[in-house]
C-alpha cells in the first residue's frame, strides 16, 4: 500500500519510508522483501519492489544519492498506456494515465493538486513533494516522491 500522507511505502511487516537509509533498504534486501540492483552505469545502486495499492499495481524504484534517498519512483504497471508499447499507445492513453494517477493521488492526499503546471501537478507534504507527470516524447509517465 502506498502512504503519500506519510511518504511511505507500506510493505507487510516492514515500511519504506523516505526517508529510509541505504542500510536499512539493504537489510530488506537481503531479507528478500525488495530487489537490489546495480545501475548499468555504474552509478548508486538502486531498489525496486512490486506493490499493489487497491485495484492498482505499482513498481517502485527507489534512487539512492549518498547513501540517502534521492526519490521514489512508481509506474503503474497494469496502466492503459504503460502495458503498452510504443507502436501501441497513444496520446490518449496517456492523458488518461495520467489524469488516473493524479486522481489515485488526490484521493491519497485528500485534496487537490498545490500546482497544477503544464504535464505536471504537484502536493506538497511535510516530507517533500508528490509530482505527477507526463511527457510524450519519450512515453513516461510516473509518480515522484521526492524528500526534502
């Protein structure tokens, strides 16, 4: 489940919270609760989990700048424009993607978007920002969470 109030992500037994440190994310790994990965460019190792928040399924990556967090990641991976491909999708898969997300959000936030700019709406929390976003060209749509 996802806590955007509390910027977590709550796993069975355990939490990713974050402000979660290297240490303990390295700890659930070897525990097997979440995947460690190395960066094929030989940048910060990342994490990455699959969650299910309701009818929806995430994958979280979490990005790691000195041994802290730098943001969580979350793709809706059963998402209309997401499962698809790029000789599949469509602008208007997108927008819908996108504006379900960012409903997913206000409904997880309980209140509306603080900025609503361009392809992006943003809530801010006590322990950073939440950003939605979309770009065409490279068919990415996410969720942010980023710390202060």
């Amino acid at each position: 489940m996802i806590n955007l109030i509390e910027g977590q992500i709550d796993l069975n037994e355990k939490n990713i919270s974050v402000t979660s440190d290297y240490n303990y994310l390295n700890i659930l790994s070897n525990i097997h609760s979440i995947e460690k990965r190395k960066d094929p460019g030989g940048g910060e190792p990342f994490f990455y989990i699959e969650t299910i928040d309701g009818n929806m399924r995430f994958g979280v990556t979490v990005s790691m700048v000195e041994k802290k967090i730098e943001w969580l990641l979350l793709r809706w991976l059963d998402g209309p424009c997401t499962s698809k491909g790029w000789d599949d999708a469509s602008e208007k898969d997108m927008r819908e993607e996108y504006y379900a997300l960012s409903d997913f959000i206000e409904k997880k936030m309980m209140r509306p978007a603080d900025i609503k700019k361009g392809r992006q709406f943003k809530w801010k929390a006590k322990w950073g920002k939440v950003t939605v976003s979309y770009e065409p060209r490279s068919l990415d749509i996410a969720i942010f969470m980023t710390p202060n």
